[in-house]
C-alpha cells in the first residue's frame, strides 16, 4: 500500500495532501478522523489542514503505514514561477522539509 504526501493548494489555500495507491478500509477511516481532513476529486487527495498539528495527528494516524513525502513544494504539479505567491512556497517549502527531516531521522521515508 503506497501512501503518498504532498503539498496541495486547493481555493487558493495550502493543504497537505495524502494520496493513497487503492482504497482499504482502515487506512480510509485512520485518514477520514484526522481533523478536518475532507476528500478533494480535483486533486484525487486527501486534504488535512497545512499545520504542524495536522501533521502530528497525521503522522500519530498513520503510523503503521509507509509513507513517501513528495520533496517538490511546486503547488498542483507546477513548479512554482518566481512571482508566484512566495510567502506560500515558502511556507510549504518549510513544512515539507520539517516533515522530511522527522521522519528521515527515523529512518522511515523515501524522498522522491
């Protein structure tokens, strides 16, 4: 089972997404109790809040999975242009490499 996190930016907002490789039940309840979690059909993700408390409860949820955190903080696929919201980038780009760096120091991650 593949677990994939991502940043996303949905209605101009920064989310962390989770991307899941085919639907089990568990994994789908564990994902859906994260606090204020909610399915995007645009991005085919999983959506929780873009905060260090959201991703400790994600991590506390997800715990018994693997989980690949995508390093590109690009939003939406595209790399970002220079002008584009930089406080935002900057931001993910943050979060991204505070999520890598926990769980890097547990040996548990692939970076792609």
């Amino acid at each position: 089972m593949a677990i994939l996190i991502h940043p996303v930016k949905h209605n101009q907002k920064p989310y962390i997404g989770i991307r899941i490789s085919q639907y089990q039940y568990e994994l789908h309840l564990k994902i859906k109790s994260i606090k204020y979690a909610f399915w995007s059909p645009d991005t085919k993700s999983w959506l929780i809040p873009y905060t260090s408390e959201s991703w400790k409860e994600c991590k506390n949820q997800l715990s018994t999975f693997d989980m690949t955190i995508k390093k590109d903080t690009g939003i939406d696929n595209q790399k970002p242009h220079k002008n584009d919201i930089p406080s935002l980038n900057g931001e993910l780009q943050k979060l991204m490499m505070y999520i890598i760096q926990d769980y890097m120091s547990r040996g548990t991650v692939l970076i792609l």
